[in-house]
C-alpha cells in the first residue's frame, strides 16, 4: 500500500492541464466493443481504472494498440466470448465498477454476458437494478447466481421497447444505449441521464452508424440498425478534476490556471464554488483562479444558510461534493452538504474532524460545515483514503494544513487522477509518494 507524505501551507501558481474524463473514458472504451471495425479514441487518462478497463479487453482477445500516452485504437473483430466465464474474468470485473458497462455491448452483439456483483468505491450501497431492468426490456433473460454472486444473461436480437427509467442513471443508461444501437426496432428511454459524458458516448455512437435521436435530454429515441463502423472520437477534460483543482487553488491560497477546462460542458460547477465565495474567472476556455487570502461563503437571499446537494445533471454532480465539502471548512460562515445518492460518502468527514475541522454529521446523508476562515489552520494527521474522490478531499486538506501529513491507500486516489503528485509538484506542491 503506498501513501503520500505532505507538506502543508505550500503555495502553488502556474498553469495545469487536467486529463481526460474517467468517466467518459470507460463508457466509450466499452463501446469498442460494438463493432469489429477500428475505433480510435484520445484524450485516455492514465489512471488505474481504465488501464484496468483495457487489460480486460485485452485480455478478450481485443486488439489494442497504444498510439501515444493518450490515444488508443482498439478493434474487437475476435473477441472471446468463452473468457467470459472464467475465474480471471470475474475477479477482475469484480473489481471495477466501470465492467458493469460491457454488458450492453456484449449481450446486443455477442447475445451473452456475465458480470459479478461490482466493486469499486465503497461509498454505499450501488444497485444494478436499472441496468438488469432496461435489458430485459429488451429482451434479455437475466439470471442471478446466488452461489457464485454474478448475473448470467442471454438473448438473441434484441428487440426495441418503450422503458421509463427507474432512476437517471448515468451507467444505466449508457449500458442500455449501449445495447439499444443494435437492437431490431425503436427503443425509447425517458428518465434517461443527460451527463455531457453520455452526451459524447451518443455522438461518438452516432459517427459510427447509430441513430440516436434526443440527445441532450432525458428522452432518447434509438433506432437498431444492423451493424456499427469504426471511427475517431475525443474525450472531454474531466469536469471533477477541474473542480477539485479549483477548491484546491483557493484553499492553499494559490495563483492557478486551468487549462482547457471544455468551460461550456462544467454545468453549475463554477457557479456551486462562486457560492462559497471563490473567484471563478472564465478566460476563453481556461479558467484562473486568484490567490485568496479568505473567501466568504454566500446565504440565500432570505439569509438563510447556504444548501449545496447534488442533483442529476444539470444539476451537481456527486463526484464533487467532497471537494466542496473540505472547501467549506477554511471559508468564512456555514453550509449544508446534502449527498442524496450515496449513504457512505460522508464518513470520510471524521478525519476531517481529526484535522480540527467544525463539521456536524447531520445523518448519513447531510453534514454542516462551520467554516472558520483563516482564524483556524487545519493540523496535519495521518489519514487513509476510503475511495477516489474523499481521497482528493483530504488531499486537498492534508495541503492547507500546519504541518507534514500522510495518506495511506492512496492507490484509491490513482484511480481517478493521473500523476497527481507529480502534476501538483511541478507548480509549488510538496508531495512525496512513498
């Protein structure tokens, strides 16, 4: 287990470029799987996750040829379907969230796949009930092996159907999107996600002979065709990468540039850190972030305290309200974090608490944040990171602190961000992987 060694109160200034969306990332990486033709794809992270991705479609036979750090051509004219069922597979699967998005392509083209149960963050309880419903709407045979813990499905040709999403799942509906493209007729999602990531696996879809209609919204209409061709596609910079830069920036008191941000695709996500009164200043697609000495987190206009929740895009995304969360804690005045989705996400806030922040657990769900400005200094601690994003929170922490801090497990932080340390350091960060 390896762990990073911080030495807080250092200033950063200069520029940083933020990689590839990780979410993104392993939704079209998955969609290499619907045709046998050559998809190349850039702006690929270098992070655990997706490499992990790789390895397992490498591992299917894919052909997989690495064009340069951040470009890949993949071609899945030979895939194994027997490697499905073996032990390697499943471990590695069980592993990953992200597998969980192989399903739909390898059941509409192959007409089977199995999946374990998913591992991943452990940040609560993440069903599969919209996935599994949506495919058998397509007419899929869904089957749960109590014994071995993993879902069995099968099917022939898909067949279009009307389905009313139980939840605006972003994996759930990429997985039956996904599914949908090669299926005979119509099929119609309402209650779909409209993450600008789905908004890219549809477009990218779309270049290679799709026909999906509605996209931007929450009610895609796709009609089946026969088969998919090749193509290019780039992924958009990763909006929670720039959004915990920016909590970064303002928390050590940093001079930042973000480069190449995609500004248009971030949503509420510059506005959410306005309200806790960090300069967000739009410079083309860039964004610069001032050094500020304090920062003042707004009320509502009745007075009342501010409420930061997340909300299906285009409201907030989840992913950041740990950043926001830690953030809060050195801003002047009070918020409320409301993470609806998950119930673990905030247990993470007890280290913060070690450090001397002024958090109030409200229940599983809700935390209040008493932000004590620059009158109170976080104290360095040795923490260990639950999952990828309370990881960059106490990161950003363990930064602002008095004090040299140290984060185990930090191979949790590697999944999601590339090089981090390295990046950090190269503007004024002190960080030591050990």
């Amino acid at each position: 287990m390896s762990s990073f060694v911080i030495e807080g109160g250092c200033r950063m200034s200069g520029e940083i470029v933020p990689q590839g969306a990780k979410n993104e990332a392993l939704e079209v990486i998955c969609a290499t799987l619907l045709t046998d033709e050559k998809v190349t794809i850039h702006n690929i992270p270098d992070i655990i996750d997706v490499k992990n991705l790789i390895q397992i479609l490498l591992d299917m036979h894919v052909k997989v040829e690495r064009l340069s750090d951040t470009s890949y051509e993949f071609q899945a004219d030979e895939v194994s379907v027997d490697y499905l069922s073996t032990g390697a597979f499943l471990r590695k699967c069980a592993a990953l969230r992200g597998a969980v998005m192989l399903v739909g392509p390898l059941l509409t083209r192959f007409g089977k796949a199995v999946i374990p149960k998913p591992g991943g963050d452990k940040i609560g309880r993440r069903r599969l009930d919209t996935h599994l419903d949506g495919i058998r709407k397509l007419g899929a045979s869904v089957d749960y092996d109590v014994e071995r813990q993993l879902y069995v499905m099968e099917a022939g040709r898909l067949e279009g159907a009307y389905m009313l999403l139980d939840e605006a799942s972003v994996t759930g509906t990429a997985n039956v999107l996904m599914a949908a493209v090669l299926a005979r007729g119509t099929t119609t999602i309402y209650n779909a996600a409209c993450e600008p990531y789905l908004q890219q696996l549809s477009a990218m879809l779309n270049r290679m002979g799709a026909r999906i209609s509605g996209v931007g919204s929450n009610l895609l209409t796709v009609e089946g065709v026969d088969s998919l061709g090749g193509g290019v596609h780039r992924i958009l910079p990763d909006m929670i990468e720039v959004g915990s830069f920016i909590g970064m920036a303002a928390m050590t008191s940093s001079d930042i540039t973000i480069k190449g941000t995609g500004y248009e695709q971030l949503g509420i996500i510059p506005e959410s850190f306005r309200r806790l009164g960090i300069t967000v200043e739009k410079e083309g697609d860039d964004i610069h972030i001032p050094a500020h000495e304090t920062y003042d987190i707004e009320t509502f206009i009745d007075g009342s305290i501010m409420t930061i929740a997340d909300a299906p895009w285009p409201g907030l995304t989840p992913d950041l309200l740990s950043v926001l969360l830690v953030v809060a804690t050195q801003a002047n005045g009070s918020a409320l974090i409301h993470q609806k989705m998950f119930e673990s996400r905030l247990f993470f806030v007890d280290k913060l608490i070690d450090m001397g922040a002024q958090i109030i657990l409200c229940d599983p769900h809700r935390a209040t944040v008493i932000g004590l400005g620059n009158r109170f200094r976080l104290r360095a601690s040795v923490m260990t990171s639950p999952d990828i994003r309370a990881g960059i929170a106490l990161l950003i922490a363990a930064m602002s602190a008095e004090g040299v801090s140290r984060i185990h497990n930090i191979e949790q932080i590697d999944r999601g961000y590339q090089d981090i340390d390295k990046r950090l350091n190269r503007i004024g960060a002190r960080i030591t992987r050990l």
